[in-house]
C-alpha cells in the first residue's frame, strides 16, 4: 500500500511539486514563530530576581555632556537627591543605580582577558531593600567597605559558574588592581536578576558599588525609589517638584517599573504577533489551496477511482488511499523544512536558542502542518470514496 501510494505521487510529480512548496515554506514560517513563542515561554517561566511592583524610576540628567561635568557637583547633587526623596513618607527606599531595570541602557564589560563577556551594573547599598533581592551566597557591600583597600562586587550564579566552577566565590578576585582602578573581590552571590526582563536570556552580572563620596568612580546615573502600596499618582508631582527645586536645570522623568516592563513586553511580542498573524494568512492560502488541488485531482481521477470500485476496491480504501497520498507529499515538504530548520542550531546561529526550543518548535510545527494536511484532505476524500463503478462508464 504504501509503496503503491509513493508511485502514485511521483506519477503526479509535476501537480505535487507546488504542493510540496506551499508546505516548506508554511512549515518554516510556522516554525520560525513557534521556535521565537516557545524561547520567549522559557525565558518568561524563569525567574526574574527582583520585585518591581511599587518601584519607581527616576531617570535624572543633567542635560550636559559627560566630558564637561563637574564629578563632585553632579555627586553631591545625586546625594542630596537621595536625602530629598527618602524624606518623603510615601517612600520606603531609594537607591542609585546607572542601569534601570527594563531600560534600554546596558553596560557589557568583560573580563579574564576579555574572554567572558559580562553585563555590569552598579547600585549603592540601598538596592536590595528597593528590589527585595536574595543573596544565596555571601552579602551585599556596605558601609564596612568604605575603607577597604580593593572594590566589593556582587555576581550572580552565572558568573561564579563560569569564573570559579565550584570554588567558593567569596573573597575571590575577579579584577586584578590596576593604574586606574582598586582590584575587585566578591562579596556576595545573587540566583537570578535579569535586568532586562522576563523575555530575555539570563546573563552573566557583575554588579558593582556607586559610591557616593569618590569623584573617580562616581558616573552620572539614576534613581529607584520603592514606594508604599496604594501611593497615588499624586505623589508624582510633589516628587517631581521636590527633584526639579533641589537641582535646577537637571530633567527628570519618573515611571513606575510596572509600566516599564509592560512597555518593554510589548515592543518585544509585538514583531512576533505580527509574524504570527502573517503566518495565519499564510496557513489560511495554503489551506484554501491544498483544498483546491485535491479537489481537482479528484475530479479528474474519476475513471481511475471508478474502474478501482469496479474491480472490488472498497470505499474505505479509496477514502484513505487519497488521504495517504496527501500526507506523503506532506511528508516530503516537512521533511525539507526540518533539515533546514536543524542547521541554525548546528551552526550556532543564535546561542541563546537551546536545542530543546528548536525541537519542541519543530515537533509543534509538524503537528500543525500535518493536522492542516489531513484536514484539508477529508472532503476530498470523503468525495472520491462516493465514486461508484458506474463512473468510470459515464466519464468523459
């Protein structure tokens, strides 16, 4: 049987070639957004490290260029910023930080040589009390390391994987000394703290210490100010005016984090829902023409499903002779498409794609394409297990 039903599709080899093209590339589209859906679905079950309900950001500038700054004008006011603001009652704490959670800035750096790249972020002592992070390792730095003679750093357990294996981290160095910096030691170990969001890929972070009282190696940066449940909107006013009279010139713009991270969800599904969309449409032509096709070719195989009625053939075995015949050609576009599909993780195209997600993309997209297949292949079917033996007299 199944012999007979390849014959039968390499006899209609030139009809079935623009069948077979539909399905590659509806199997590629389709796979590409289930891949992207199923990446995304893995990020966003793991966790994010922080809690950003009833956080605000203040992102602060001083409108003026970097290289032209005054270092201790620009630290003295941040400071002085952050005494006006933890003064206000509706506010739990603020600290300093020059990377905001879900922002567009990043700061890579890298070390060993530059052989490990590494996502830097750096925070006073306020941040864990702001975003309620948990140590698994170790301690946050404090005012105890004010006088130490090297800088204290916070990884997280990515990093210390890939520096220190197993070792114990604390105490480690991960910066040798240098002409223009302290060396680096760790001071403690966070889990997870995914900067930019549940949609993107945990990464190795080194945070290090804002100091408020060193003029060379304080950088203009901004602010994270947690706030009582059930603060209104109003208090965003008063803050703003408190922020705008304590540093005339400087601009501010307040968020809460909860916004922030909605806004950056959506710019980043958006790209994927429109793919999806057109993926859809893509699914519903193919389908529409599938449907065509294999009423066409029923049509025109009367006389041979006649004369097969005629020499005893059941209607049950036409129904799923046509039916197999379809998926065969299925077969040969999914089997295309999948070894396409597999040389993006063989060639390491994008590494933040695990082989699992292609697989699970892979399986799901077959899944798809061969539910629509036989779907689209029952009426046809179903028509050309109604010929009887006297069609085949009757067709001209």
């Amino acid at each position: 049987m199944i012999k007979h039903v390849f014959t039968l599709v390499w006899n209609r080899k030139r009809t079935n070639v623009l069948i077979v093209a539909e399905v590659l590339i509806s199997f590629l589209v389709v796979c590409a957004v289930l891949v992207l859906s199923v990446n995304y679905l893995a990020y966003y079950i793991k966790p994010l490290g922080f809690d950003y309900q009833d956080v605000w950001s203040v992102d602060v500038s001083t409108s003026i260029a970097w290289a032209r700054q005054d270092r201790a004008t620009v630290m003295n006011t941040t400071r002085r910023l952050t005494e006006i603001v933890r003064n206000y009652p509706e506010v739990v704490e603020v600290s300093v930080v020059q990377v905001t959670p879900f922002g567009s800035g990043v700061w890579m750096t890298a070390l060993r040589d530059g052989t490990i790249p590494v996502m830097y972020e750096a925070a006073t002592d306020e941040l864990p009390e702001v975003l309620n992070l948990k140590l698994i390792q170790g301690r946050w730095f404090d005012r105890t390391d004010d006088g130490q003679s090297w800088n204290p750093v916070v990884i997280n357990a990515s990093l210390r994987d890939e520096l220190f294996g197993d070792e114990d981290p604390i105490g480690q160095v991960v910066e040798e000394a240098s002409e223009k910096r302290k060396e680096a030691r760790v001071v403690g170990v966070l889990d997870d703290f995914r900067l930019h969001g549940e949609l993107r890929p945990p990464f190795r972070l080194y945070l290090g210490r804002v100091p408020l009282d060193d003029t060379t190696r304080f950088r203009e940066s901004d602010l994270l100010v947690r706030v009582r449940p059930g603060t209104t909107v109003a208090f965003e006013e008063r803050l703003m005016a408190g922020l705008t009279a304590a540093a005339p010139g400087w601009s501010f713009h307040i968020q809460p984090l909860s916004t922030m991270r909605k806004g950056l969800i959506t710019e980043t599904c958006t790209p994927l829902a429109l793919f999806a969309v057109v993926a859809g449409f893509l699914m519903l032509m193919v389908g529409f023409g599938l449907l065509g096709v294999l009423w066409q070719n029923v049509t025109r195989r009367t006389a041979e499903i006649g004369l097969r009625r005629a020499l005893g053939a059941q209607a049950s075995s036409i129904y799923l002779q046509v039916l197999a015949e379809i998926l065969v050609v299925a077969t040969i576009g999914v089997a295309l498409g999948t070894l396409i599909v597999i040389q993006f993780p063989l060639l390491g195209i994008d590494p933040d794609i695990s082989v699992a997600t292609y697989v699970i993309g892979l399986l799901l997209s077959m899944g798809i394409i061969y539910s629509l297949t036989a779907v689209c292949g029952l009426y046809p079917s179903w028509l050309a297990s109604r010929i009887g033996p006297a069609a085949a007299l009757h067709y001209e």
